[in-house]
C-alpha cells in the first residue's frame, strides 16, 4: 500500500507498506522528499483507496532518504 502526504503533484513524504495499519502502527519504508515542506507533525496521509491517518514522523529523517523498517505512530482518521 502507497500513503502520500499529496496526490496532486510532488509529494513530501511517502510511506509504503505490506499490510494497513494495526494497533495504532504502520510498518514502512518510509521516502523522505521534500521535508522541509511538511507540516508539523503528526503528518496526514492518505492512500489510493482514499483511507487518510496522521503519522508521527521518527526523528532524524534526512531529506531525499530511503528508511526502510520503521514504525510509525498513527491515529486513523477516514476509513
């Protein structure tokens, strides 16, 4: 599963995942593009079926970045 920040041009922030969120976690690779565009976090996601959460970003995510095996905190908000 893909999440973005934005669908609609260059993304921020891309999360990809084997299975949807669980407990209140996601477990991604996360791609770190443009952050110094982020909003403060939590940062909303959504995915292509349009399910959108708020994911708390780990600290120490360097721009243009490959993170692969991280958990994320996240609060589903549209299911």
């Amino acid at each position: 599963m893909i999440w973005r920040d934005r669908w609609d041009g260059t993304p921020s922030v891309v999360a990809i995942t084997v299975q949807g969120e669980e407990n209140g976690e996601l477990d991604a690779v996360i791609l770190a593009l443009r952050l110094d565009t982020l909003p403060r976090t939590p940062v909303p996601l959504t995915n292509e079926h349009g399910q959108t959460l708020r994911a708390t970003l780990p600290q120490g995510l360097d721009p243009f970045s490959i993170n692969p095996r991280q958990t994320l905190t996240v609060e589903v908000t549209h299911k």
